[in-house]
C-alpha cells in the first residue's frame, strides 16, 4: 500500500464507514491543504518580488505635525554636520503611534528660515540609509 500523501490522515479500516466515504475524506483533506499551499504560495510570490511603492526623492514618506523645541545648525551637540531639529510630533501614521519629543537630521538650514522655537509645524520625513531626514516645513497658524 502506497504511503498517504502529507497532511492526509486515513480512517481506521474498522471506523464502520464504506470505503469510498474514507477515500472522499481524504481527497477532500489533501485537497484542501493542498488549495492552503496554493495560496500561501500565490501570495508569498506576490509580496515577496514587490516593492512597496515608495513616492519620488523629492516627496515625503511621511507627514508629521508638532512644535519646535531646537534649531540646531551644524555644528551641534548632536551632529557635528548637518543640521538638526528637535520636535514634540503628534503620532506620525504609519510611523510612531505616540507623541513624543526627538531630533531629526534636516535636508539644510534653509529649511530653519523664518521658525522659532514653539512655532506649531508640519513636516515632511524621509526615510534614508542613515535617518529620518526632515525634507520639507511649513509653519501651521495657531489652533491647527
């Protein structure tokens, strides 16, 4: 007798049922793991190969909204080349769930013109090999 295929169980040969109801069960369960390997398989290969669609070099991957804390040009405490600001951000989605206070590289100091500490802002983030680098501000008006 040729042994069953993985993930078929047979029917005890005294189980009382006719043969032919053993031999649908387990077609039915390795047809059913069977289809269950199918797609898993179908949507590994889909999401393996793919690439999450990210936006162009000069767009953000995320958005975020918070109060400025520092400006720090280089050099600085915390970088000794690029620029840095530290910022109380809402929950960024897609990114950090929590409000929280921290430092980010900045794209340039140009960036820096015309904000203060406090200002309300929205900013745009992008990730890079090193950090998560602010790539664009914009200073949001009381209340927003």
């Amino acid at each position: 007798m040729a042994p069953n295929p993985p993930n078929v169980r047979a029917a005890p040969a005294d189980a009382g049922r006719p043969s032919s109801s053993r031999c649908y069960a387990a077609r039915v369960r390795y047809r059913g793991g069977t289809l269950l390997a199918l797609v898993g398989i179908a949507l590994a290969g889909t999401s393996a190969g793919a690439q999450p669609t990210r936006p162009p070099a000069d767009q953000p991957d995320w958005r975020g909204t918070g109060i400025v804390l520092k400006l720090l040009p280089p050099p600085s405490d915390l970088h000794a080349t690029r620029p840095v600001i530290v910022i109380r951000h809402d929950p960024i989605d897609g990114l950090m769930k929590e409000e929280m206070s921290m430092p980010f590289l900045a794209a340039s100091t140009a960036l820096f013109k015309g904000l203060r500490t406090g200002d309300r802002i929205a900013f745009g983030l992008k990730e890079t090999a090193d950090a998560l680098l602010v790539i664009s501000i914009e200073r949001l008006g009381p209340g927003r």
